[in-house]
C-alpha cells in the first residue's frame, strides 16, 4: 500500500523465536532475515551447532543439477540439539565473529 508516494508495510504476525542465553532472552521475528533449513553435523562448541544446508544449483552448460552444501554456525542455548537432527535457523544480530543465526524452537 503506498500513502502519498511511500511504501508502507501491512502488519503481519511473525512469529517469534526465543533463545535463552546467559539470563536474557532474545526475541527475533521470524520475517526479519533468512530462515534456513538443514542438519545439525557439530555440537563441539559451547552454545554452539554447525548447520549443513544443502542445495541445488544449476549448471547451464550441462542442464543439470548439482549439489551445493555450506556450513553455518549457530546459537543453540544449552546444547539441546544432537548430531544428524533437522533443524531451522534464522538470521540474527551478529553473536560473534562468526555466529549469525539461532536455531530455532520449532
């Protein structure tokens, strides 16, 4: 919708993921950056997972398809997720250096 040459946003409920983390909580809306799916492959860290998201990206000289995988750090409160389960990240503030998503509760 556009009030006098402006784009306004129409109001949607986002639902909100929460992750307990040293006493605080952070809420992050689900419609506010990527959300991705993969499996968990590492739970060494302390707090946090490694996510494998594949994907398949085409090859135009050939008309194929092949698989392309990229690892992602992850907040993961309290270490609740093993190695080999599905989960969902979303995009976040940066936690770290190289952490930029939390796993979500779903």
């Amino acid at each position: 919708m556009s009030i006098f040459g402006k784009k306004t946003e129409d109001k949607k409920t986002a639902a909100t993921v929460k992750a307990v983390s040293s006493g605080t909580v952070k809420t992050v809306k689900a419609g506010e950056g990527k959300t991705l799916e993969g499996v968990v492959v590492s739970t060494k860290m302390k707090d946090t997972v490694v996510v494998r998201v594949d994907r398949f990206v085409k090859v135009p000289k050939y008309e194929r398809f092949i698989k392309v995988s990229k690892r992602y750090k992850a907040h993961d409160a309290g270490n609740m997720r093993k190695e080999g389960d599905k989960v969902t990240i979303i995009e976040t503030r940066p936690i770290s250096r190289g952490k930029n998503f939390i796993v979500s509760n779903s």
